[in-house]
C-alpha cells in the first residue's frame, strides 16, 4: 500500500466513522440550590439546611450485579456558594465490623478501601471530569476523569472534607473551590456518585451501570441543574514557590560531591472559568517517584508513564493522539534524555501551558517549554524549546477531531564534533556553551529541528457500545527526503455488557520521526482483532462472571511481507470474594529484522537476522482476596522462547497493618534456556517497598529494586509533611549500587519545600 492509498483509507474511516448514528439516554436530575445558610466544614450535616435541600439516593449495584438496590443506602444533598460547591453525603451501614480502610494516604486505592466518590463533569461532554473522594477516616482522592472514565489520582489540588462516625451510618461534607476545578458556564453539569462498600463486598451507583462497563465513565452520569448557572471564579491565580537543597556524588564516574541550591515556582493562572494557563520556572520534580523496573526481555522501547505534576492537566488533549505505538508527542521527551538505565535529568528553564474549553465544543491545549544544554562525556545536545499545539472540536454528543502540532528546535549549533586526536591530547575541553567536558569521542547533538502534524478523529456514542480512533500524522526534518515520513491508524470497538469486539490497523512509514513522540517501532504495519464474552452469574454463590478472551494480531513490513504474529486464548473467573484466576496460552512467531539476544544479559550470542522463530507458552495469573490484610498475586509463564525455552515467575506480597502500615514485596523471575552455543540467563528483579501513613498529613515511603539484568540495586525513601493543603516538605533519600561486588553507582538526598499560595 502507497501513502496515497493510506490517505484514502484515513479519509474513508473519517466519513464510516461520522456517518454512526449516536442516541442520548435519559438521566436522572438533580436540582441544586444556593446555600441559605453558612455551612461549617465537619462531616455531621448538623445545619438545618441539609434537612431542607432534595435527597439524591436510589443507589443501584454495579458490583456484583447491576439491577439490584444496594442493601445500605447512600444518600446525597448538593449546595453551593458563590466560592464553592459543598456536598453532604451520609452513608448507612448496617453491618457490624469495622471499616475497611488500608490507608490514611492521600490517593488511596479505591477498590481496596471503603469509600464514597463524587465524579463531575463541568463541560457538560460526558467525556472529562474530575473526581474527589473520601474514606470513613477521611483520607481523600482527587483526580482527572479522562476519556473512557479513566482516572488518574497523580493530579493534585485544594479542597476541603471531614467525615462524621455515627453508629449505623458515616457521613462527609466536601467543599469544593469553585477555582480547583474547570467548568463552563452552562445550567446543566453532568455527575455520577459511586460507593465502595467492602464490608457487604458491594459497589453502588446513583446512576446505573451495566456491568462490563467502567462505573467512573461520565456516559453514566445524571443531570446536576443549577438554579443559576455557576459564575466565574473571578481572579484565580495560584503560585507555587518552591525551594530544595540538595547534595550528590558520582561515585561510578570518580566525580566530587556537588551540592546544589534551587528556587522555583509553579502558577496556576485562570484565563477563564474553563481556561487555564499553567507557568512554571526552573522547575523541580526531586519528589517524583523512581520509576517502577522492569526486566526488558523485547526489542523495542519500553513506555513508561508520565508522573509529573506540571504536564498532567488535560494531559488527554496533548497526550492521546494517535496509538499507543505512534504517539506524536510524549511529555517524557521533555526534560528526560536518553532511555532504559541511561535516563538523565535535562533541566527545564521555563515553560507554559495553555489548555481548557472555550465555548460548549472547542478545546484548545499549548505548550511551550525550554530546556538547558544536556552535555555528557561523549554527547553534546544544545538547548531545546519544544512546542506543542492541539485544537479539538467536539463532533455530536462525545465524539472529537482533533489537529495537531508538536515541534523541537536547537538553540544553539546542531552538530558539535572533535576530532579524536585533539581529545587524546586534551582529555577534557570547552563546549560552545562555556563547560567543561570530560571527552572521549566524537560529540554530536540532535537534528536541527524536527516537527509533527495531523489530525485525529476519536468516536465514542453516548450508550459507550462503540469507541473508534482514527489518525493521520507526519513528520518533518532536515532529512530531504519526504517519502514514507507518515503514521496513520484505524481502531472500532462495538461493546455490550456479555460481549465485544475489536479490531485495528496501524501504517508507520519508515522515515516517519516523531522525536517528542512515542514511535518503537517505524517502518511497519500493525493489525490485530480481539473478542471476549462474559457469562454473569447474577445468582451464584461463588462466582460473579467467567469468560474467554481471544486476540490476533500481526506485524507486517509496508511491502506486506510477514514479521511478527502472536495469538492468544485467555479464560477469566472473577469471583464474589474480589479473587481473580485467569489461565491461558499463547503463540508467537518473529522474524528477526536485526540480531538479537533473547537472554537479554547483553553478552551473549546473539541470534542472526532473517532468521524466524515460533513458538507457544502457557500462563495463570492468580490474585487473591483485596480486602484481605494478606494478598497474594501470582503470574507464571512456561513454553518456549524464540530457539529456546522460558520460565517466568512473578509474585507479590502485600502485608497490611491498616491503616497505618504496608509492606509490598514484588518478584520477578526469568529463566532463559538456549541451546548451545547461545547463553542461558537468570535474571531476577526483586522491589520490597514500606509504606508507612502516620497520619493523614505524614506519610513515610521506602522503596527497594534489585535488577540482575541492569546490575543495579537501588533505593529511594522518601518523607513527606503536607502541613497545609497542596503545601509539602519532601525528604528524600536515593542510592544506587552495582551488584557486582557491591559498589557504589552514586547517592544523593534533597530537602524540598513547596507552598501553595492563592493570590
């Protein structure tokens, strides 16, 4: 297939996709009123006000069934003020026992933790939202409602709860700043109340949700109806400040102890109620989590999630495009060089970001960012501004296409090189920026530039039952050629609660170079279809539903001939007590397009090019009860593994002493037989982690990795104070060591204090 032919089918899928008809459920209504009355803050629902304003309630099972009355009701009262929304909750509970609440963490797990949660969609798209959540010892979750009614609890923010203990009930009030969230002004939000009750083992909803559907998904949602439609927020600006002190070494590379001094802010300024423009300076993100390891056993880049505050705000409108293996732009390109175990820190200058609504049915998102020079001892790459620019029209009721600009630019010279007997003689020399390097061979930088445009169409109806994507992106560089620089892709899914289907194709033409993106893999085409099949057992006193799941997919060359294929034939038992078992098994062929060593201890023979492999492994997976204060989690994988054979073992531990401790303890183990002469491997990664939560405002976390294959064990513990909210002191401790002979790879510890000041 030519480009023009992709062209054709990018067009083609645009008007089939349009062309879906798309109904709108009836919701049920709840009509809020103003406050009438000052209201205090502390969880008893004690002013006279709340026995005056309407009742929501009605709550309806989504776990285990979907068409049953939750056996303890929830009832909800909504108010407001001209500063924020105040929500009234009480919870009745019938059954002896204690709550289950494994954490006074903030973002708590929600399946594992008794709790109510409140999810609002201010635009009025029943597409994004957020959500704010407690639990009976008001440990509170916030978070972004994203496409699908995905949550992400990273995103942090100010507002107020207190919870009230009664003898057959716990109740909250929840104040929400009008300036926290972002909302249009308009007389109808959507919202969505849900339930975990882990005491009867029975999860709620004010508005129904079949099962086999993501009860936090806004399709599912009833009508909140303003006496007046909410104003703006009036003058919203929040600044961030923070300052960290730190201190370091590189014992690896022989390096003297650096200390270091840095200030900074966040701020947060409200173009209007549904706009945001998000500044930040020198920023600083120390207190960031380590990433999780992983043992790389593929070919290809590994993805790993975005977990920085300043990019997670609408992240959806900048981050979705395209598919999971052509994305144009990834945030982690910013302000991370390199991947896998040489991953660094570029520091971040400045940065901006535009993002919100304007209007019912355009979003907007822009993002400009600079970085410093990155210099290594072999590299040098300049400073950087990368630019990112998104426009998105809603289409319909849920449905969106959406243009695309994502750009990266050197500040300074593209190319610097040396030649290698001017660094024999000098050892160390002078870049152009004025630093002093430790040279060892030629240094190099980035291109010049490197830009990526297009267009995405994303379908999703009202009723949820069919979700598509569709894409056409291309990429532009100093290379002069501009034959096969473009990505495009087709995805359906049609989905009922007992059933569904799904197919996909993906075309990345060979020079198609999405640098700030996320693309392992160019010069391929992608396919694949999937079903799978739920049997609810409504009225079964062990199991609540079991099903098959099937997938096929391929990758081809774009000349069609075959690379890789893998089928898999996967059944599920979920049962009523929260255990899951799944059984399984796979087939895999590859043919090599580079050589490749499948041990993956990078010093043995690697198998040759051109050359095919197939093979089949089988798997269970195995979790069991979450309320339980022991949960066990088991994964093994055994068959074969490209000219050998592969034993995978994964395990991991959870101890609680709720809700004040837990211990983690996470295993992995690969066994790699070859036949001779390649090399066998094995390889073990073993991640212990303590998380103690003394209160709701002191948390303390350790977190061990031993990776056999890096040959790296590191640590990183962490403490943190929020002594007002959005306000914190981090201290934090990192040390990595190399696990033969128990050197020291390098060890550093930052103070860090940040403070949220509303303006």
């Amino acid at each position: 297939m030519n480009e023009t032919k992709s062209k054709l089918l990018f067009i083609l899928s645009v008007f089939w996709f349009t062309c879906d008809a798309q109904n709108t459920p009836d919701g049920v209504n709840y009509e809020v009123r103003i406050a009438d009355e000052s209201i205090e803050i502390d969880g008893k629902l004690d002013e006279g006000i709340w026995s005056r304003l309407p009742r929501g309630g009605g709550f309806v099972q989504t776990f285990p069934t979907d068409n049953t009355l939750a056996e303890d009701s929830t009832q909800f009262m909504i108010t407001y003020t001209d500063k924020a929304i105040i929500i009234g909750i009480i919870c009745y509970d019938y059954k002896s026992g204690d709550y289950i609440s494994t954490t006074l963490r903030r973002d708590f797990d929600w399946s594992s933790n008794d709790n109510v949660a409140v999810y609002i969609d201010p635009y009025n798209d029943k597409t994004n939202g957020f959500t704010f959540q407690v639990t009976p010892n008001n440990v509170q979750r916030e978070g972004l409602v994203l496409l699908g009614g995905q949550v992400r609890d990273d995103w942090d923010n100010k507002w107020h709860s207190q919870v009230y203990r009664g003898e057959t009930f716990w109740s909250a009030e929840i104040s929400i700043p009008f300036k926290t969230i972002r909302y249009n002004n308009v007389p109808q939000w959507n919202m969505q109340v849900l339930r975990n009750n882990l005491k009867r083992n029975v999860q709620s909803a004010w508005i129904q949700v079949p099962q086999g559907f993501r009860p936090s998904n806004m399709t599912f949602s009833g009508k909140l109806n303003w006496d007046s439609p909410p104003k703006s927020a009036g003058s919203n600006v929040t600044l961030i400040p923070y300052i960290a002190a730190s201190a370091g070494k590189n014992h690896e590379g022989d390096e003297p102890t650096q200390s270091d001094l840095e200030a900074g802010f966040d701020a947060k300024v409200a173009i209007s109620s549904s706009l945001n423009l998000d500044l930040t300076f020198n920023p600083d993100f120390s207190q960031v989590e380590v990433d999780q390891q992983v043992t790389n056993l593929q070919r290809f880049e590994i993805f790993f999630p975005e977990r920085r505050q300043f990019f997670l705000e609408n992240q959806d409108l900048f981050a979705e495009g395209g598919f999971g293996r052509s994305r144009p732009f990834f945030s982690r390109r910013i302000g991370i060089q390199g991947s896998g175990d040489t991953r660094r820190n570029v520091p971040i200058i400045a940065g901006a970001r535009l993002s919100g609504k304007i209007g019912s049915k355009w979003r907007v998102g822009a993002l400009n960012m600079v970085t410093n020079e990155d210099a290594t001892a072999t590299e040098i790459s300049p400073a950087q501004n990368y630019s990112v620019a998104v426009l998105e029209r809603q289409i319909f009721n849920r449905s969106r296409l959406s243009a695309i600009f994502v750009g990266r630019n050197n500040l300074g010279n593209s190319a610097v090189e040396y030649d290698s007997t001017t660094l024999a003689n000098t050892g160390q020399l002078e870049d152009q920026f004025g630093n002093e390097l430790f040279a060892k061979d030629t240094l190099i930088t980035l291109s010049e530039y490197n830009y990526v445009f297009g267009l995405d169409y994303n379908l999703a109806t009202v009723d949820n039952s069919w979700e598509g994507d569709i894409f056409y992106h291309r990429s532009l560089d100093p290379d002069q050629s501009s034959d096969e620089k473009y990505a495009t892709g087709a995805f359906i899914r049609y989905q009922k609660p007992e059933f569904s289907v799904r197919t996909n194709f993906q075309r990345i033409g060979e020079n198609h170079n999405a640098e700030v993106g996320f693309v392992p893999r160019p010069g391929v085409t992608n396919y694949g279809i999937g079903t799978e099949y739920n049997f609810f057992t409504n009225n079964g006193n062990i199991l609540q539903r079991h099903g098959p799941n099937l997938d096929f997919g391929g990758v081809l060359t774009n000349d069609w001939d075959r690379l890789d294929n893998d089928a898999g034939l996967d059944y599920e038992f979920s049962f009523l007590n929260t255990t899951y078992l799944e059984i399984g098994a796979n087939w895999n062929f590859v043919s090599l397009t580079s050589t490749f060593d499948p041990s993956g201890s990078d010093n043995g023979l690697e198998l040759s090019e051109n050359t095919e492999h197939s093979w089949m492994s089988y798997k269970i997976f195995y979790r069991s009860d979450r309320r339980k204060n022991f949960i066990v989690r088991a994964f093994i994988r055994n068959g074969g593994f490209f000219n050998g054979k592969r034993f995978n073992a994964e395990l991991g531990l959870t101890f609680r002493l709720p809700p004040i401790m837990q211990i983690e303890l996470n295993g992995e183990y690969n066994r790699i037989n070859l036949p001779a002469p390649y090399s066998d491997a094995d390889l073990y990664l073993i991640g212990p982690r303590l998380d103690v939560t003394l209160s709701n405002n002191l948390f303390f976390t350790t977190f061990i990795q031993y990776n056999s294959q890096s040959e790296n064990l590191g640590h990183n513990t962490r403490f943190q104070w929020r002594f007002k909210p959005v306000s914190d002191v981090f201290l934090v401790y990192t040390d990595n060591y190399i696990t033969d002979g128990f050197q020291t790879r390098n060890r550093a510890i930052v103070f860090k204090i940040n403070y949220w000041l509303s303006l």
